[in-house]
C-alpha cells in the first residue's frame, strides 16, 4: 500500500512538474538563436570571458548557451551572465596544463526572461 501510494504520488508530481514547466516555456522563453564565440588564446587552468552581443537581451535574463560539439576537449562552459542591454558574457575554462586557441566556434543559445 506504500509502494502504492509513492507511486500516485510521484505520477501526480510528474504531472504537476510536467504542466508547469510547459507553462513557463511558453511565456518565459523569449528567442533562439546561435552566436560566434573567439575566446583569446586561454592560458593552463584558467577561466576566461568572452562578450557577445546577443540583440535584445536584457539584464536580468537568463541566457542557456550550448556549446558545439567541436568545443577542445580542454575547456569547459562555464556559464553565462547578462552584462548590459545586448551583451552577454560567456565564460570558458581551460582545464588543461597548456594554454589553448581553440578558435571561432558556433553556440547555440536559449534567452529566457523571469520577471
């Protein structure tokens, strides 16, 4: 009866999660796109930032990027912020124990906006 009842439960919260979530993507994702990255040359073990220009992205947006599978094996996404109107930060990690140029790459971006 308790393994009955968890399962209820956790279908009902499936449902509920599920409902949710639809409801905010539909009124919260703004736009989609992609955008060139060219980080500088990353020196060993260090985490860089990049701006980008995303056109109307605002601050206090949430902005998911993807980065693409051609990505070095040494660096690491590690997260975005919005600087200003049309400015978005991207930070990168060189995990590695050399510097890395990993060149112009193609991410692929979400804007989602909260408030």
């Amino acid at each position: 009866n308790f393994i009955r009842a968890f399962f209820k439960f956790r279908s009902a919260a499936a449902r509920a999660l599920a409902t949710t979530a639809n409801r905010v993507q539909a009124q919260n994702l703004l736009f989609s796109g992609s955008v060139s990255i060219n980080p500088a040359s990353i020196p060993a073990n260090t985490r860089a930032s990049v701006s980008v220009t995303i056109t109307n992205v605002a601050p206090g947006d949430f902005v998911v990027m993807t980065p693409p599978a051609a990505l070095n094996a040494g660096l690491v996404y590690g997260g975005t912020i919005v600087a200003a109107s049309n400015t978005v930060t991207v930070f990168i990690a060189n995990i590695t124990g050399v510097a890395i140029d990993d060149g112009a790459t193609t991410w692929a971006y979400m804007v989602i906006r909260l408030s």
